[in-house]
C-alpha cells in the first residue's frame, strides 16, 4: 500500500508551489509597502503589482488597464453581473436581459437571482445536454432586444465539459455588428476561465469575450486572489465603494504578494501548458479506462470535449459521501456532488440539468487531476476503487426499491 | 462544500467499520425507511426472542439480533450501525426510548444538517419494532 496520501481533488484547489511562494515571500515583510505612496518603500509595491498585471495582460491578450485584481472569481463574477447591470440599467429602454446556463457556478447563478430579486435584470437560463453541453440554437433563440449579458462558463468544475465559448463569441459578435449600426447597445459576453485556464486557449479575442473571471486557487496560487478583465469600454460600476485602487473599479488596497504570486502562476502555466496538458490527458484516460472496468459505473461528461483534468462517474448503489470517506481514509481526496455532501442537501444542480435523477447522482464521484500526480497514484485508485464500492454495494439494500 | 461540518472520530469509525452489517432471514421484524431529504434508505431486521425477566415470573420480548441495510452518506451509516449496537440485547420498552437525539449523542454529535439522517435511524428502528408486533396479532 502506498503510504503517501494522492490528492484527486485539484478541481476544488491546489497546493501552493515552491515557485510561487517564493515569488511572494519577498512582498511580506520586505517589501511591504502600500502601492497607493509615492515612496520608495510603495514604489516597490506598485512596480510588482504592475509587473505581475503585465504578465497576465500578456497571457489572456489583453492591456493592463483590462485587468482588476479581486479576492477571487466570486467577486469578479459578482463585479462583472452587478456591475454591468448597474452601469446600463438607466440608459436601456426596457429590463436588461441576462443569458446564462443552468450549470453556471453559483457565484454566476445567485449573482443573476440577485439582480433578478431587485428587479434589476430579466435572466434566463439555457438548459443543457445529457453531456452538459449549451446548444448555440437555444443561446440563438434566447436574445432578445433587451439581451445585455450573455455569461456561460469555459469549463465546468463538476463535469469538466468545455462549453462552446469561441462559438458563442463570434455569434454575439456578428450580433453586435448590426447593432452597432443601428445604434442599438452591444451585448456584452462575459466567461469564467477558472477550470479552463491551464489547459484551454484563453485568449480574450480568440474567445470574443469582455468579461472574463478566474481564480487563483486552482493553478497553485493561495486563496484569496483572482481577476477580472473587462474589455475596454465594457460599462462596468464599481461595487466594493473606497479608494481609487485598480483604476476605481476594486476599492482597497492592493493584496500584493498574492497578485505577484498570481502572476507568477500564470507565468508557470504558460511555460508547461503543452507539457501539463499531455501529462494530465495521459493520466484521466488511464483513471477513465480503470474505472469503467467496474460494472455500474458511467463516466459523466463528453469524451471529446471535456478538460483533461476532470473525470465525474456515476457509481450505482454506493453513495457519493460514503465514498469520499472512505476515499479520505484510504488517504485519497475525491469530491462528490451528492446532495448529502452539500450543506443545504440539494443534489448537484449541474447534474440535474444534465437529466440525471437525483438517486442517481446521489452516486457521483468526481476525480480531479493536478501536476502533482502520478501514474502509479491512478494505478492505487483503480486498484482499491472495487473494494470501495463492493464494500458499500454489500451494505445497501436490494436496489429493486429504486425501479419500484 | 456550504456548511460542511466536520464529522467526530466515532461517525468515522463506524462508516469504516460498520456493526452488524447484512440481512438476517426471515426476520420477526423488518422496515425499511427513505429519507425523502437525500435519497437515503435503510432497513433494520430484527430478531425477537423471549426472556424471563428480572423477577423471574414474567416473559418479556427482547431483541435478541439485529441487522441493517443502508444506502446512503457517511450519517446515514454510522447512524444505522450505531442504533443496532444500542438495542441489541434490550426489551422492547428500553428499545423504544432510543431516540434520534440519544443516537446522535452516542456518536459524539452529528453536524446540524445531518441531524436528519438519525430520524431515518430511530424511526426504523420504531417501525420495525411495530413491524414485529403487527405480525403477533395476525
């Protein structure tokens, strides 16, 4: 048995690389000043901060001026809904109307239910495929006139499904081109790259987006950092109200050793994306093959266009949670979007919409991929994932209840 | 996950190490029981037998075994396994004072939002019981 504990949970967050903390370390207690003084000591700080919004313009193809640090993509999606909305709703004829998707992170879904409830915002929201996939003919009959907003997600965290983004910008850009000649205002396209960002293309012009949110989290950055980029010109109010900071889109000051380690990240990505992504591919397609070995399994998602990283299964008669326990007390960290693993005990509402019952994805099981893993690590989950299930299997009752 | 509290060692336990796992046949008293809340279900079989009591003048029925079914979260098990180590062995009335609390309590505490999951295992245990006696009266 391997004594080393295997972390299969990287879609949730990631360890902090050496790289990384040290590129912060020196912006503690060194070089600790505020960005806002003229003084050496916050000269040192602002020069970071632009050095590290610079390598990130560069990264996405973007202007530095595009870019607003924010505590993460939770208040870069919250910035980029509200603060649109707020910015256009005076200047619309008509309730401005938001397109998103039924399997959008809840930072997206309550921010729209939000606006929603102040009677800001009309939204709708596209159903999806059994693979979780938005089909561009719903997205096509859903604008309206009033449509200001569309937000769909890049990659989805609980399936790994890659949405058609690309598609959906060069649609909104056609859109926008007659109704710029006739002076009618644009429709504003807002993604979250979170998920995406290691392994997908997240050039803002190739995308066609305006808005685009990530995290740091999940790429080896500590928790507590993200961004916002908005094209230039995208109306966009400001909803944390204080100092000028990040060109008075984002009061407070400056998190600067995060924003540099943040940098820093998407420094590393770009240096290993070709290489991470075979690495990662190669290891989701053993775990994949393993695990469908077993009888009662399904792999959620499509095979062609989900993230290398992400492998969401359906194991019949076993329990999501119970499955993570005893991942965790074999030493492996899994995730599940069973309704017993939430708090508020709802199942997944990614795997409902994509029509899976809720006793079935009581039985999800997420497995998601990090730079950290190995070969042998996929081998040991293959290896023990019967015993797992078998031991709950035996523990259930005759499943005949469930075709009553 | 939203409100994720942590379990106690003894929750942990017996998810690993569940007691009196299985189906016992033809069982003197069966139930099963659906959390509409998850999805979980659970069935608790149970076997009676006679006993003189203390006094010696008086028979009593006592659960003489137990056995449980369950699908469901880690709560949901260790609740199950739990509430069989508790009656084994009791009468009926001592049986039936087993509440979802005492369960709980037994277990080191539950998180708030998996209190429901001991409902699930008092009241099999209940209707098991009643189970039992409804087949007496036949």
């Amino acid at each position: 048995m391997l004594k080393k504990k295997i972390y299969l949970d990287y879609a949730a967050t990631s360890p902090v690389t050496k790289e990384v903390l040290a590129a912060m370390k020196h912006y503690f207690s060194q070089d600790y000043g505020n960005p806002s003084e003229p003084h050496l000591w916050g000269q040192k700080a602002r020069f970071a901060i632009d050095k590290s919004r610079q390598k990130i313009a560069d990264f996405l193809g973007a202007k530095p001026q595009e870019i607003i640090f924010t505590s993460g993509a939770t208040e870069a999606i919250n910035l980029a809904h509200k603060g649109l909305i707020e910015a256009i709703r005076d200047t619309q004829n008509g309730k401005p109307h938001i397109i998103t998707s039924l399997i959008e992170h809840k930072a997206v879904l309550e921010t729209c239910q939000h606006l929603e409830k102040l009677n800001w915002a009309e939204v709708t929201y596209l159903p999806v495929d059994k693979d979780g996939l938005i089909k561009i003919e719903d997205l096509k009959k859903a604008i309206k006139p009033e449509t200001v907003l569309i937000s769909v997600m890049y990659v989805n965290n609980e399936v790994g499904i890659i949405e058609p983004i690309r598609e959906i910008g060069q649609l909104i850009k056609k859109i926008n081109q007659s109704r710029i000649t006739n002076h009618q205002s644009p429709i504003y396209f807002h993604t979250d790259v979170t998920q995406a960002l290691q392994y997908l293309n997240c050039n803002v012009d190739y995308l066609g987006v305006d808005l685009l949110s990530l995290s740091g989290h999940k790429f080896y950055v500590p928790k507590g950092v993200g961004l916002l980029y908005f094209r230039k010109k995208t109306p966009l109010v400001r909803q944390q109200d204080g100092g000028g900071q990040e060109y008075r889109l984002r009061a407070g000051t400056e998190n600067v050793p995060y924003i540099v380690g943040l940098g820093k990240a998407i420094e590393l990505v770009q240096q290993n994306k070709v290489q991470s992504v075979k690495l990662i591919k190669g290891l989701r397609e053993k775990l994949v093959k393993g695990i469908l070995k077993n009888q009662g399994v399904r792999l959620m998602g499509s095979s062609e266009k989900n993230a290398p990283h992400i492998a969401t299964f359906l194991v019949e008669g076993a329990e999501g949670e119970a499955m993570l326990l005893l991942f965790s007390e074999k030493g492996i960290a899994v995730s599940s979007g069973s309704a017993c693993t939430s708090g508020l005990l709802q199942p997944s509402h990614v795997l409902t919409a994509m029509g899976v019952p809720p006793e079935k994805s009581h039985g999800s099981l997420r497995f998601s991929l990090g730079k950290e893993n190995t070969s042998k690590e996929i081998d040991y989950v293959i290896e023990i994932f019967p015993e797992i299930i078998n031991k709950l299997r035996k523990m259930a009752p005759n499943l005949d209840i469930f075709n009553r | 996950m939203d409100n994720f509290q942590l379990y106690s060692k003894k929750v942990l336990k017996h998810v690993k190490d569940p007691q009196n796992i299985g189906e016992i046949k033809n069982p003197d008293g069966v139930a099963t029981v659906g959390n509409p809340v998850c999805g979980d279900i659970m069935r608790l079989y149970l076997k009676i037998a006679k006993r003189k009591t203390q006094k010696e003048k008086q028979e009593e029925d006592y659960i003489k075994d137990v056995k449980f079914q369950t699908l469901g979260c880690g709560a949901a098990i260790a609740t199950s396994s739990m509430i069989t180590t508790m009656v084994k062995g009791k009468n009926f009335k001592d049986a039936g004072k087993i509440t979802n609390q005492a369960v709980a309590e037994a277990l080191g505490g539950l998180p708030l939002n998996k209190m429901h999951c001991s409902v699930l295992a008092a009241e099999a245990l209940q209707k098991a019981i009643k189970n039992y006696q409804q087949k007496q009266k036949k």
